[in-house]
C-alpha cells in the first residue's frame, strides 16, 4: 500500500520524534478493498501540543485540537492527524463525557466502531488488525468491535453507520451485531436529528441502498415509524407485482443516486397504506395517494431538519409522481415551460424507478424512454420553450402600440402559439399574430 506523499512524509516526521504513528480507519478499509480512499487519516502517540512541536512552522488547522486532531495542510490536500484516543463512559448515549489520550494504537482502535473500519497500516510495520478486520471484510461482513449492545449504548448513532456501511459496501451485518442493533435502536432518539438525516442519505445514495432498507427495515422504521405501514402491504392490483415497501426499495434502487431522487422515490407511495380501499372485484386502488404521501413527507422532512430548499424540491416529486408528463412534443414543450428541464428530467427519473418497481408494465417504460428522446430532442433544436427565446421581446410589441402590462400579455400569447408549432417563431410571423390578436381584442 502506498500512501500519498503528505501523509508518508507525516509519519516518518512524527516517528523521528519518537512518536508511532498510523494510517487508519476508512482508508486503511479501502485500500484493502481496492478503493482508493477520498481521504488518509493518521494517528499517532502524539499529544496535541507534541504534534505542534513537530509540525512548527507548516501550514496546520487547529479547530479539532480539544479532540486530539491536527489537520495538517499538505500538497495532497488535509491531513488530519489524531492523538491516540480512548474514550471516556457515554452518560448521554452519544458523546463521550471525556476523550483521554493514550499512547497504545490498540486502545485507539478498540474505541472505533466496526472491525473493517479498526484497523492501522505503516509503510514500514504493515497492517496492525487485532479485531479480525481483514477477515470481516474479506468475508463482507460489518462486525462490531467488542459487545455490540455496548458498542451501541455508548454511542446510538452507530446503530445507523453499521445500516449505512452495509448499503455502501454492500456488507451483510453480522449476527450478533444485527440483533444488538434491533435492541438498541430505540436509543437512536438521542442522536441528533441532522446526524441521522445525514446517515440516512448516506444509505440511501449507497449502491447497495436496496439491501440495507430490506435487512435493516426494522431499525431504520425507529427514525422513519411513518413508514412501517408499508410493509407487506398487498397492492391487489394486476399493475403491481410486489407488495408496497418492496415496490419503493426497488424503486429507490432504481432512480441515480442523487440524495433527492432517491428520498423522493422512498416517499412517493408512503400515503398508500392510508388511502388503500378494495373494489367488489377484490382489486385494490389507492386514489389520492400521493397527496396523503406529501403529507407524511412534509413530517419527516421537518423531523429531519432538510433544508427548505430541499424539501420544497422532495414535496413537488412526491406530489407528482403519479401524474402525467405528456406523450406529444407539444405537451414536453408545455410542460418545459411550466416546470423547466431540470425538474422534467427529475419527474422522468421518478417515474422510470416507479415502473420498475411495479415490475409489470414494459410498455409503460417504452413510453417513457420515447418521452425522454422527444425531450432531448426538444432540447437539443433549442425550441423556444421560453419568452428569452421567442423571436421578438417588449421593444417589438412597444413598436407595435402596446403599452404596460399588455406587453407582457401579448408575448405570453405569443408564447403559447410557439409552444404549439415552433415554426411559428421568427419575428416576422409573430409581429403578424400579434397585430392579429390586436385587432381581434378591439
Ligand atoms: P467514510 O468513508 O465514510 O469516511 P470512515 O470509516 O472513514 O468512512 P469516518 O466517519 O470518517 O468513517 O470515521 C473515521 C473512523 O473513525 C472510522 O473508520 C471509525 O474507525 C471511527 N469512527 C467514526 N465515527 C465513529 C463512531 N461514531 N464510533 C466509533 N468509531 C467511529
Ligand atoms: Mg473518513
């Protein structure tokens, strides 16, 4: 393993000084996995006035020092370095009451959380793994370090990291620790609702997001109890082929990994279960649902501290999911105009992961993939799908004698005529039909 300049010539800085120091944690992980690593964390025996001492004169971030972390600024980018910690008793289930230093890099891993994330490499001494680390992760598997149900009384978000990593690597959860997880999560309450809206898109924009909302679908109902009704929900309709939760995960599965699209798509029929009613044909319908879904949505939304930005973005998905986009080019430009070609291109990603999660319709997705040629299409002409790109603006209908508001007026008609037939827009036409609709108003 080769680490990056900054990070070997840190190491071989703080061990001429008589400190050990470590590569560690996730990308020790990763490069065992052959991934390269978007970051190199260093520990080291060094206190954080002792680092200070080396690193005199270097260009280093002191923010985390209380901790024991120097971030030092390399050519490589940062590099933070971190006193070789255990970590004192978790009155409040999350934080440590007190970080005390220690000078042996086991104690420092044997406070980390899973084994494939304790493990230390040195250019020089190569791999340190007393938890069976490489095993694990040889294996796929996600194994607490030490009890489990410790593990997770001290700190209650890690119940959420272990569901996450497992939708990252696509880890199974050991055993043990799956069911430690089960008993604790009602302690996930005292984590901090920002840390568990982040962990929660971290698992849903995983590659293996799929696996995690099935295995982990208990646990993750602690944050999300709104969506507990889902499961198993039989859809009794010929379009569905899976009941309602298993339709969302391979919806959600589907869509790119795009925080919003994939939050959108865990949402979209969470209204279901409350709207469902059965014909005299024992064929199940679900009228109104996505409205109920915006509903539910706004609360988790709320509960999770998104951004408001974010949410107004989630809640229009949600709302329209159901609806639409149009099958003739005079409906996408119509449609473009009102809603503009990023929140198409979203709406058609939403509703591609809905048809693939119903596993039934293959037409429906030609359908689809056909609206989304003639959308590019669109595009790509650059038609006017806006008053910027008409042939003519304001001065040409103040030459023509309007005044005021009917100028506006006058170019969105003007616009509603190129959005039906795009020949239409050249400045000679268009000056015809607006004299046209001038006289006509008389
Ligand atoms: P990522 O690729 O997401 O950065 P990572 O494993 O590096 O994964 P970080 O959150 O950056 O995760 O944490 C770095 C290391 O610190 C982890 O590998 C783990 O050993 C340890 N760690 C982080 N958070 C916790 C926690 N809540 N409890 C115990 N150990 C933790
Ligand atoms: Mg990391």
């Amino acid at each position: 393993m080769q680490l990056p300049a900054g990070a070997a010539r840190a190491i071989a800085l703080l061990e001429a000084a008589g400190y050990e120091t470590w590569a560690v944690g996730g990308c020790v992980r990763d490069r065992l996995r052959g991934v390269e690593p978007h970051d190199y964390d260093l520990c080291t025996a060094a206190t954080p006035a002792e680092m200070q001492t080396v690193f005199a004169g270097e260009r280093v971030l002191e923010t985390g020092l209380q901790h024991g972390t120097l971030t030092l600024l390399t050519a490589d980018g940062p590099l933070e370095i971190t006193t070789f910690r255990a970590d004192g008793a978790y009155s409040d289930g999350r934080h440590p009451d007190a970080v005390r230093f220690v000078r042996s890099i086991r104690d420092d891993l044997a406070r980390r959380d899973f084994t494939v994330g304790a493990m230390a490499w040195h250019p020089e001494r190569g791999l340190f793994d007393p938890f069976g680390g490489r095993d694990d992760l040889a294996k796929g598997l996600l194994r607490a370090v030490g009890n489990p149900d410790t593990r997770f009384e001290e700190d209650a978000l890690r119940i959420l990291r272990a569901a996450r990593f497992s939708a990252q690597f696509g880890f199974a959860i050991e055993e043990k620790t799956a069911a430690a997880m089960r008993r604790q999560r009602k302690r996930l309450s005292l984590v901090a609702r920002e840390r568990v809206q982040d962990e929660l898109t971290r698992l849903l924009c995983g590659p293996f997001a799929g696996r995690a909302l099935r295995t982990c679908r208990d646990v993750l109902m602690q944050p999300l109890p709104e969506l507990a009704p889902m499961f198993d929900l039989d859809q009794q309709n010929g379009h569905h082929r899976y009941d309602v939760w298993e339709h969302t995960v391979r919806a959600v599965e589907q869509v790119p990994n795009d925080p919003l699209l994939r939050w959108a798509m865990l949402l979209h029929d969470c209204g279901k279960p409350a709207c469902k009613t059965v014909d005299e044909n024992g064929v199940g319908h679900f009228y109104g649902h996505p409205k109920v879904s915006v509903r539910i949505a706004a609360g988790i939304s709320c509960r999770l501290r998104f951004s408001s930005e974010f949410e107004k973005k989630l809640l229009v998905l949600v709302a329209q999911h159901d609806r639409p986009l149009g099958d003739e080019e005079k409906i996408v430009r119509r449609r473009l105009a009102q809603i503009g070609e990023e929140r198409f291109r979203q709406l058609l990603a939403i509703k591609k992961g809905d048809i693939v999660g119903q596993g039934t319709q293959p037409q429906d997705m030609e359908r689809l993939c056909a609206l989304e040629r003639m959308l590019n299409g669109v595009i790509e002409a650059q038609q006017c799908i806006s008053l910027r790109q008409l042939a003519v603006d304001g001065n040409d209908m103040r030459a023509l004698g309007l005044t005021g508001e009917r100028i506006g007026d006058m170019l969105h008609r003007l616009l509603e005529i190129v959005l039906d037939d795009p020949t239409q827009n050249t400045a000679e036409v268009l000056r015809r039909r607006a004299r046209a609709i001038m006289e006509e108003d008389i």
